[in-house]
C-alpha cells in the first residue's frame, strides 16, 4: 500500500524548537481559531511533549459553532474585536479545565488564551482584503495582531502556513522564548499589533483575587476610590454616548454625591473583558471615577459595594423583576432583590425605548416587597434614546461594513 510519510518534528524547521520550549514551560493553553491559521493547533500536538501545555484545541469554523463560543453571533466574524472576545473565551476556559494554583514563574502567564480569526484565500473570488486578527490573553496582559496580506502573494497554504506561524509566535512571545523570525511583504503585507499589561490591582482582579478596582479613566487602578462614591452606572460603554453622561449628571443631582461608570469584566451574555478592550472603554472617561468589577449580577455587585445605589434603565430594572431571568424561579428573584436591600443598596431607574415604545418603571410589575428598593427618574428630566448598539452599526455602514 503507498501513502505518505509519517510526519516528523524535524519537518517543522526552526519551529521545532520553539515548540518544545513551549511544552517545556508551565503554560495551559486553549486556542479557538477559525478562517484560517488552524494548522497551529495540529503543529504543537506533533512535537511530543503537548500533553503538557495543550488543554484544548477549538476550530469553530461554522457560524453557529463560533456563536456558541462567544455566547451570542458575533457583528463581525473576521474583525479584532472578535479574536479579542475569542481569545478571553479561550482563557477563561482554560482555568476551568486546569484550575490548580499556578506554579508558574514570575510574569509568565499559566493559563494563555489564544485565538484567531481570518479570511483567507478561497475558491471563491473574494471581494475584501485577505486578513487576520490574532490575539492571546492571560490576566497578565492581553497581545493582540493584525494583518493584512497582500493578495496574489500567496497560496491558501501559504496563508495558512503564515497565520500558523504568527500564533504559534505570539504564544512563545508571552512565555519569554524567541520565537523564528517571520517574513511579510514588505510593500503588500500590513502588520499592526497592540499589546496591553495589567497593572497589579488588575491582575488579581482578572486571577478571581480581588473583586474591586477603582481608577480615573485609563489611569492605574487603586484599591478605594478617591472621593466617595454615592452611586454607579453600570454598562458595558461600547461606546459611551451623550445618553449616557446626561444619566449619570442627572443621577448625581438627585442623589448628591459622585456617580461612578461601572464596568464588569465578567458578562453573562458576552465574553469576558480582554485587557485592550478594557483599556479602551476606560479611556473614554479620562480623569472620571471608574470602578471595575468582577460582578456582573446586581445581587454579586450589591455584594461587594454595599449602599450603593445603582443607576439603570427601565429594561435592566424590567429583567430584575422577571423570573425568566432567574431560570423561572420566583423564589430565587426574590432572594436576589433581599439581597440585594439587604446590602443597603437601591435602584434609581430611567425609562427606555424598547421594541419601538418607552417603557417607563411605572409599567413594570414591582413587587409590593420590593417597591421601595425603585425610584424613578421622570421622564420630563430625562430621556435619551440613543443605543451603543445602534451607534455601532452606524459607525460600520459608515466604514464601509
């Protein structure tokens, strides 16, 4: 019978030894890639010693599988933002499947997630540019990249061989081993990359160490605020709009006292917060009180900033009073909302357009336990339709998709 040779380690030139170094350190590795650039996966399981390092390897190449991955479908399969969100995925899973205390070595990450997505040669003639974004993750820093290759240039296996190769170099980066120099186009190849490291108030916040970090904007993060803090306005600002800091002045008329952005790295629906995202969203609140959290239910928020009150719109206070978000179990809500006064904390809700009608808390059913733990803002002192989500598609038909 004639077939193929056996692969050998020695086929991976160079590489080789990268990736024995790699299985050699304490890293815990899960990968979700999809686009291209998979080949990475099959070549760190070909060098003997994977077991090691290698948790899992992802393609979620299928639209409903990369959905299911991130939690919800992405707005862009093939963008940054998506192999950001992979890529904390990828980590978080990995303290799952690992969760032993780390051994690892000062500034070197033990779980690294790692992630790509890309759109590559195909057999189909291909409108957009031939690219990839790439990025790890780890509660020590976040390392993302991008490229765009020059079309023409390049096979599908070569694309391919190139994407593997780039991961495959991010990962040694984070671990501190040299990895082979990688060639681009010069003149057709665009290379950007961005990479972000927690400050330590982060990293124990990210390593499940800490529930609480305060900063002013993109400034390093501190253990108390630095004025008091009479409320917060908890959202994930992608982007922060007019609507926003209209609410949060009128909160901090009505309850006399400074009202804080809130940010939670952990999300129920949506990945969790890798660091370049982080920073991004905080640096739109230069020198503003910020505080970032490891709770993303009121009752765990309530839990760690008791007497705060909380400022909302009317379809978040609509989820607090509705069993279907505590998995049809009107028992559990209400163990929430006793939680959540027991802690001394409140809401103070705004209405909210939603399906096209504005919802005021007037029309929603409060329990009568819970009506004190309300306090409406009226309409005629506040109301603001704008949507981040609908000024993120504005600002992507404005670029073109």
């Amino acid at each position: 019978m004639t077939g193929f040779p056996p692969p050998d380690e020695d086929d991976q030139g160079d590489w080789a030894a990268t990736i024995r170094a790699i299985h050699a350190s304490t890293v815990r590795l899960v990968l979700a890639i999809t686009g291209g650039g998979a080949g990475a996966i099959s070549r760190l399981l070909e060098v003997p010693g994977a077991s090691r390092s290698v948790l899992e390897g992802r393609v979620p190449y299928f639209p409903a599988a990369l959905a299911e991955w991130l939690g919800r479908p992405p707005e862009q399969a093939c963008s940054l933002t998506t192999a950001l969100g992979m890529a904390a995925v990828a980590e978080r899973r990995a303290r799952q499947l690992d969760p032993e205390t780390p051994q690892s070595p000062e500034g070197t990450p033990h779980w690294l997630g790692v992630a790509g997505t890309s759109a590559l040669v195909s057999d189909r003639p291909k409108k957009g540019e031939h690219r990839c974004h790439l990025a790890v993750h780890s509660s020590l820093a976040t390392h993302a990249v991008s490229v765009t290759l020059a079309k023409g240039l390049r096979s599908r296996m070569g694309e391919e061989r190139l994407v593997a190769d780039l991961l495959l170099s991010l990962i040694a980066e984070q671990l501190g081993i040299e990895p082979p120099v990688i060639e681009l186009q010069e003149g057709g190849d665009t290379f950007t990359e961005r990479r972000v490291e927690a400050d330590p108030l982060e990293r124990d916040l990210l390593a499940q160490a800490r529930d609480v970090v305060w900063r002013r904007g993109a400034e390093p993060g501190e253990a108390q605020p630095r004025t008091p803090i009479r409320g917060v306005l908890p959202g994930s600002f992608n982007p922060v709009h007019a609507g926003h800091r209209q609410l949060q002045q009128i909160a901090r008329r009505k309850l006399q006292g400074e009202v804080a952005w809130e940010i939670s790295v952990v999300n129920v629906d949506k990945p969790p917060l890798d660091l370049i995202t982080l920073e991004e969203r905080c640096a739109q609140f230069a020198g503003e009180p910020v505080v970032l959290t490891r709770s993303p239910l009121f009752a765990q928020k309530a839990a760690v900033m008791p007497g705060m009150v909380f400022v909302v719109g009317a379809d978040t206070a609509a989820r607090l009073v509705d069993p279907r978000y505590y998995a049809g179990d009107p028992e559990t809500m209400s163990g929430s909302l006793k939680t959540i006064r027991d802690q001394g904390c409140r809401f103070l809700v705004a209405g909210r357009v939603q399906d096209g009608q504005y919802v005021s808390l007037g029309q929603l059913p409060i329990p009568n336990e819970f009506q004190g733990l309300f306090e409406e803002i009226p309409a005629e002192e506040f109301r603001c339709d704008l949507s981040s989500t609908e000024l993120r598609r504005q600002r992507q038909a404005a670029d073109g998709g």
